[in-house]
C-alpha cells in the first residue's frame, strides 16, 4: 500500500462564475465510484485521527457541505428542492456504505435543471435595459441567505446581481449593447462549462462534502487530480513544455517552458489554439474543440520519447483560418517555476552596505518516487535550498531570508530536513496521533549549512510544513520570524493510493488524503488555528474572517502538550526592540509602505459592508475618489507599475473577458512592481546584521537545555 506523509494546506478558490458545477443528463455513479466510497469508508472511520462513525449525525453533515458545495451563493436551489432532498439528510451514510449512489447524483440533476432554467432567466433579463437612478442595494454574500421561496424572488436576486455587472461594465465607459455581449456570453460561458463536466466530477465533489466534514483537511483526490498532485510533489512530468488554458472554446497555449520540446521546436507561440490531438503521425486525430482543457492534457502528456500530433489553430489566425500540424516528442519537463530560487538585495545600514541572500521556496515538494529509486539524486526542496546557499555564500552574502510567503506546504519530512539546514541537530517537531502516542521528528544530521543571521518571511498563505520550518527556527531563537499570523494548519495528512490498496492495475479509484495526527511546536504548542504569530508583523491584505484555519466551522482546536528537549541556538528576542524602533521609524518615510497601510485600510472598510448601492451616482462617485488617489499616487511616482495599473481602475471584466496579450501584461507589470514587504523585509535583516556586529553581547547564544 502506497502511504506517503504529507502536511499539506488545499485552497479552493473559485475560477469559474458559478462556483460550483452543473451536470448533464448522462451523468451517473459507477461501479468504480461506489467501490472507492466503500473503501474510503472503512479507512475514515478508523483511521483518521478525529474518526467518527459514517450514521446518521455524518450524514446530515456531509448532505449540509454538499449543497453548500453545489450551490454556494444560493442562486439555483429553491427551498422546494431542499425540501425534496429532506429524505437524503439521514441517508447519505447509507448509500455510501452499500455502494448505492444514486440520491447524490439525482441531486445534481436537480441543480443541472435549475442553472439551465435561470439561464433563460438571465437572457430575458439581459434583453431588457436597467436604470441606475434608484436607491437600491445589492447583496452580494448569500451563502448565509435563506433559500429562494418562489422563482420570482430567485429572478429579483439575479436581477440585481445583472445589474451590478452591468454598473461595473459602464462605470468603465462601455455603451449598452458593449455590456449585453459581454454578459451574454459570460453566463453562456458558464453554462457551457457545466455542462462539459462528468460523473468524475460529480464524484469528486460529493467525495470531498463528506471527507472535509470530518475536519477541513482531509480530501478525496481522482484519479486525474492525484496525477497532478503527484506532479507537483516531483516537479516533473512527461510531455511538451507547454502551459495551457481554456480561452472561449479553445484550450490555449499561455507558456512556453524553458528547455521544453514546444519551446525547442520553435512550431507553437503563445496564444496558438490546439484543436487536434493525435498519439503519432498515422494516428486518428481527435477533434478537441471544446473540450476541457484536464481533459486534454492527458492526451498530450505520455510516455517519455514518444510522439503526439497537435492539430494547431495559430494565434495570428481567426478561427476558419489556415491549420499546422504540428509534431512533438514528448520529454521530461521540470517545473523550475515551482522550485527553489535564489537572490540578492542589497540594503544600507549605518556601517555601509549589506548584501541579503533571499530564497524563495514555493513548496516543500519531493520527488518519492525518485528517492526510492535513485536515492543519491532524488530531487526534494531541502536539497534546491542546500545548492542555492552555497551559491549565495560565494556572493559573500551577511544575512539569508526564507520567503515562505503563499506557501501551502508539502512534505513533511522536507519540513524537517530543511529546519536541519539551520540548526545542529535536535527536535523539529512532535506529532501526536489520535491514540495519544506522540513521536518526536528529529534532525539528525551535524552541522548548519547556514550558521549566519536568518529571517524567514510568511504571510497569512503560509501554511503546514512552512509553519513547522517557522515556528522551529522560532522556537530555537535561531531567526527573526517577519510578516503576517500564518494559516494555522497544524495537521498531518498521509496520502493512500486506494487503487494500490485494490491491487488495481489502472487507475480507478483515486487516493485519499486522510488526516492522522496533529503536530506540534518543540515547545510544546501547536500552530493549529492560531498559526505562527511573526516577531515584526506586516500589513496584510488578506481577510483573515474568511482565509485560514479559524475560517473552517470544524477546524481543530489550539492546544499543548508536552515540550520536547531541546538546545536554543541563541535569542532574538533582545534584538528585537531596536528592530522594531528602525522599522517604524523607517517605514515612516517610505509612500509605498503608507500606500500599502492605506489599501489594508480600505480593503478592510469595503469587506465590512454587507451590501453594495446599485445607484449610479454613488457608485460613480466612489469609483471617482479612488481614480483620484491613483492618480495622485501615480504623481508622487509610487509603486512604480502598480500605480499605473490603478489609475486604469476596475474594466469590470473577468479574467478569461481580457484579451490573453492584456492578461500575460498585467501579469509581467505586477511581478516588475516594487514588493514592499521583501523589501522593508531584507531593511530589518540588515539592521539585525549591524546590531550582532555591534552589541554582540546581547544576543545569547547558549546551549541550555529546554523542556
């Protein structure tokens, strides 16, 4: 049985305009998916760490997520379907222990029926004209509103969210009949791809309703998405070295990777359209027009050396122009974008200039397959960062930052390894399974890759392994800790190939990840719920309501056991009055900074608002006050492209409505833009540089034992 640890933070964010899916007809349960909930079944109810009984108390709970994930905004259901679906409250458990989906699915049905019914809606809607002149609100978070009663007040609801589309669109200076094509075919959009989504779907989706209502980190993963978590665990796949993304009805090439077979052969560019896919140049070519584009993928990815056949719209063309056929073989792809990189800042203090070696690492990946294999070469994030220290400390760098920012986390065992980079040896972290039997992961190896000033940077975003790496060099005084209250996911998850588990040849059932213990800080606190709380804080523009662990109406509590014993590397904390006095003190002349304090500020007024005015006077004049300060910010010569980009204001298009040259522009200006926080970031590094050098004395480093 293929087991592997992982402590791993899943964000959802929804992509699409719906946030759930609808489904066709044709969609249905299958034999492989009842035997993949019967197993599922047996493990989560005695298994996972807070394992309860599949009975009825879990069934109201899974049939309360599942509806919550179909309809999350309460814009389809109507309250006489919640009734008929009453049976299904109690029965869930039932029909997964048996093997006996039907109830989920019929209950997709349902949903499918009411998007396409509301479709018509909103075509009538969009045929007729609105006036913005009345003193009318719009609420745009129903997920706690009750269930429409009656189709005419589900149709007030989508008249009003129509209309707050349509301000946003002539806000931005489009003329009436602009907007009505734009939001026709957005909804079309929408419906078209629900109703490209299949019974793997579906079962993805009732799956994960009922595995998160255990506790918020447990999922089910098909067989397509353990591929890709797999991909992203290894940093590798086979196939052409291509990005690609849905664009209307095409799925359309976005990137070139370096040193890919697409890049290497010069035949595609950004923006060509793949129609065809064939597996060799004398195989049947598949029109996939249409198609999804993790439909498609698959198709394109193989088996190292060999051939696919892309049938290729270009980009220059439209869409009855001319098409190349275009032939690649297939090859292994690194995803460098995903890895460890390095850099450098220099910073001044009052001795002169410092040089700060930054690293950023994106995830704690491993590649387990490789290490089984060819142990002494397996790729794995402790292992990038080890080679980029050695690069940096030939640049003859003073201090190293760690941006774990938007890390969600990965394997734990990198959690560990990396944490050895920086420490002797010692305790890394405790976990503690549900039979209270705690085990203490240890950094055995000698010796510190980096015995210099460190700092590690994390947000809100960083989560699980970049919270154990964190709190460790926290805990151990070893480095200043700077940014935001991390995410607060203090669980381990182990990954289980159901179809190994089957002895499956194919892949069929997908894998589980399954929660099956919590960790702990080696001082004995856990960084479940309340995170890890930074030694300087940074403004912070996520909304911590709704983002992180304490969001999750099942999470964990916060709680203690234990410490470990362990030997402090030294103390930050006598350090850290003089850093905080030079941080405000110098952030006090810095625009950007106040800028940015300026947007937390406001982001924070316009998130507390429960309604927005539907009255274009008002809108206007809002929209007319931030224009103003763009402009004045654009003046001043602040934040360089950012402030551009804000004078623009909001177009009041989705992403996939702008041209893909406009998104890959956007894209590149905000990677150019000044980053404020790793900036005044590497500014508190080179201050504490310059106070180890000059006050020595107060920084103790010791090796007093901790319990």
């Amino acid at each position: 049985m293929m087991i592997r640890h992982l402590i791993w933070c899943l964000s959802f964010l929804a992509a699409s305009l719906f946030a759930a899916p609808a489904f066709s007809e044709q969609t249905g349960p299958t034999e492989a998916h009842a035997e993949a909930a019967i197993t599922s079944a047996h493990l989560l109810s005695r298994y996972h760490y807070q394992a309860r009984p599949l009975d009825d108390a879990m069934s109201a709970r899974i049939f309360e997520r599942y509806l919550k994930a179909l309809d999350p905004a309460h814009l389809f259901f109507l309250q006489s379907d919640i009734d008929s679906f009453a049976h299904a409250r109690t029965t869930l458990d039932d029909a997964i222990l048996k093997g006996r989906l039907e109830v989920p699915f019929i209950m997709f049905a349902r949903y499918s029926e009411r998007v396409k019914q509301q479709m018509n809606v909103i075509h009538e809607l969009l045929a007729g004209n609105f006036s913005f002149t009345a003193d009318e609100s719009y609420t745009p978070d129903r997920s706690e509103a009750p269930w429409a009663t009656s189709d005419a007040e589900l149709r007030e609801v989508w008249r009003q969210r129509i209309k707050d589309d349509w301000l946003r669109l002539r806000l931005a200076n489009k003329k009436d009949a602009a907007i009505r094509k734009t939001l026709t075919k957005r909804y079309d959009h929408a419906l078209e791809r629900s109703i490209k989504l299949n019974s793997d779907d579906v079962f993805q989706l009732f799956m994960n309703a009922w595995a998160s209502a255990l506790e918020p980190h447990t999922n089910y993963l098909g067989p397509r998405a353990a591929e890709d978590f797999a991909i992203s665990m290894k940093l590798s796949l086979v196939g052409i070295g291509a990005v690609l993304q849905e664009r209307n009805d095409y799925v359309t090439v976005r990137e070139l990777i370096a040193g890919g077979p697409a890049l290497r052969s010069g035949k595609l560019s950004v923006g060509d359209r793949i129609v065809g896919v064939a597996q060799g140049e004398k195989a049947q070519m598949i029109d996939v027009t249409g198609w999804r584009v993790d439909e498609v993928v698959p198709m394109i990815r193989g088996k190292h050396n060999s051939m696919v056949v892309l049938d290729i719209l270009p980009a220059e063309t439209s869409s009855d122009g001319a098409h190349r056929r275009v032939t690649l073989v297939r090859d292994t792809i690194r995803l460098e974008n995903q890895a460890a990189s390095g850099s450098t800042r220099q910073v001044k203090d009052g001795q002169g200039a410092r040089k700060i070696g930054i690293i950023k690492l994106p995830g704690f990946y491993q590649d387990t397959e490789a290490r089984r294999t060819t142990p002494a070469q397996f790729r794995s994030a402790t292992r990038d960062v080890a080679r980029i220290i050695e690069d940096l400390k030939r640049e003859k760098i003073d201090a190293l930052l760690i941006d774990l920012r938007n890390n969600a986390g990965g394997s734990l065992d990198e959690a560990v390894s990396l944490t050895g980079l920086f420490i002797d040896t010692g305790p890394v972290v405790i976990q503690h399974n549900s039979r209270g039997q705690t085990r203490i992961e240890r950094d055995l190896l000698p010796g510190m890759a980096w015995d210099g000033p460190l700092g590690v940077l994390i947000n809100r975003a960083s989560a699980s392994a970049s919270e154990i790496f964190a709190a460790a060099i926290q805990d151990y005084g070893r480095g200043i800790v700077i940014g935001e209250d991390s995410f607060g996911k203090g669980t381990v998850q182990t990954l289980i190939d159901l179809d190994e588990l089957e002895h499956n040849t194919q892949r069929r059932y997908g894998e589980l990840k399954m929660t099956i213990a919590q960790f702990f800080r080696v001082s004995g606190g856990t960084t479940q719920l309340r995170g890890v709380n930074p030694d300087i804080a940074m403004p912070s523009l996520t909304d911590t309501k709704n983002f992180g662990e304490s969001a999750y109406d099942n999470a964990l509590p916060w709680s203690r056991i234990g410490p470990a014993e362990y030997r402090s590397a030294g103390s930050i904390a006598p350090l850290l009055p003089a850093l905080a006095l030079r941080h405000e003190q110098r952030v006090a002349e810095d625009t950007d900074f106040h800028q940015l304090e300026e947007d937390v500020a406001e982001l924070k007024t316009l998130r507390e608002r429960k309604t927005i005015s539907l009255k274009e006077s008002v809108r206007r004049a809002e929209r007319d006050r931030l224009e103003a300060r763009a402009k004045a910010r654009a003046k001043r010569g602040a934040r360089g492209d950012e402030a551009e980009g804000e004078e623009v204001g909001d177009d009041g298009l989705l992403a996939n409505e702008r041209s893909l040259n406009s998104e890959l522009a956007a894209e590149k200006a905000r990677k150019a833009a000044r980053d404020v926080i790793l900036d005044e970031t590497a500014n508190i590094l080179g201050d504490m540089v310059e106070l180890i050098q000059t006050t020595p004395q107060i920084v103790r480093r010791d090796h007093n034992s901790r319990k």
